[in-house]
C-alpha cells in the first residue's frame, strides 16, 4: 500500500497535540499501523462500538451502562466519564441512527480514513442528516483542532452520507462540534495541508529511525 494511511481519530490525535507531543503521537502510531506492536488502538474500541449500538437501540443507557460494567479495570474511570458525558449530549438529541459508508481524504502521500467503525451518522426528527466523529480521549478537544477534523469530514460527508453535516462530539464533555457557515474554508485547507506535510515529515524520520535500529 503506498503512502501513509492513518485514521481522522488518528489525524486530529496529531493536530491537537503540542509540538514537543507530536513526535510522541506518530511513533505512538507507527508501533500501531505499521509494527503492529501496540494495541493501544483497542482500548477504547468496545466504547465505540457501544456508541453506534446505542443511537440504534431503544434504550441507549442501558447499552452504554453495559459497556462500563464489561469494562476492564483500567477502562472503567475512563468508560463511565464518557458514558455521563454520552447521557448529558444524548438526552437533548432527537435523532436516530443511520447507515454511514467509509471514505479517504488524501493530501500528498497521507490518506485520512472515515470508517462506519470509527464514525456515526444522525438522522434528527427535521430529516436533516449528520456524520459525527467522536473524540473519546482525556484532555479536553480545542476549537481549532475539531475545525480541521470538520473540514475533513465535509469533505468526505458527499461519499460518507450525501447531504450530511460534519459534526465531531467531545464525549467525555457531552460537546458538540460544528464549523460556522461563515469558517474560512480556504484558509482551514491550507492548515490542512501544512499539517499533513508535517506529520509525513516525523513519519518519514521515525521510518529512518526504525530501519536504523
């Protein structure tokens, strides 16, 4: 497979990071894309996969209760502050949800991936459609990382769900995301590029590292 392929999940992990934490985040995710040595990916797949359960169920506490329950011990704090934040967004959304196709955005050599495992799409009562990408980690999502992984999502929501609105959602904070009508756009895919170019450039060091070891 050419180029370097990675997850959004993955992608907005890199841009909210600080520049000391990017190098850390891309050896991070070499040890899972290319060396398969770290399951780190997996720790919170069981949650996200409760999440597209429950917008789907009839009773969507008791799905993600379950899933807290199911946790492993060095889940489980970190479960049940998504499962809160999941009810306190949850219960003023009127929305079911709907089948979601899988997509790539790609600039240079990196290709940004959308699953139906790694993402959900929103049907509200109004008929309108979104594409929500849920950010599960700790420290808190900023404006200007979420606005990127938005970007993204627009461009990819005419494969993804034709007609959606791109929506990233902090779980933990219950948070909803959504990029204003008025958003540079042009000036968002410029830091697109430029942050694709530099997560190529440790991805290309760590690879130099890797096959000097």
């Amino acid at each position: 497979m050419d180029g370097v392929h990675i997850s959004l999940g993955s992608f907005l992990d890199y841009a909210r990071s600080t520049p000391r934490g990017c190098a850390g985040i891309v050896r991070d995710q070499w040890e899972i894309y290319v060396a398969e040595t770290s399951m780190a990916w997996t720790f919170y797949a069981p949650f996200r996969s409760a999440l597209r359960r429950a917008v789907n169920s009839p009773d969507p506490s008791a799905v993600m209760a379950a899933v807290v329950e199911d946790a492993r011990p060095v889940q489980q704090p970190h479960f049940l502050q998504l499962h809160e934040g999941f009810e306190r967004w949850w219960r003023k959304v009127k929305a079911t949800g709907v089948p979601l196709e899988s997509a790539m955005w790609t600039v240079g050599e990196l290709s940004v991936t959308v699953s139906r495992h790694s993402a959900m799409a929103l049907r509200h009562r109004d008929g309108s459609t979104e594409v929500v990408l849920p950010y599960l980690k700790e420290p808190e999502l900023g404006t200007d990382s979420a606005n990127l992984a938005l970007r993204v999502l627009e461009h990819l929501v005419p494969v993804l769900l034709p007609g959606a609105a791109p929506m990233v959602l902090d779980v933990r904070r219950g948070k909803a995301m959504r990029l204003r009508k008025n958003a540079n756009r042009a000036e968002l895919d410029a830091m697109l590029s430029a942050e694709a170019a530099k997560y190529l450039t440790h991805w290309t060091a760590m690879a130099e590292l890797r096959r000097a070891e």
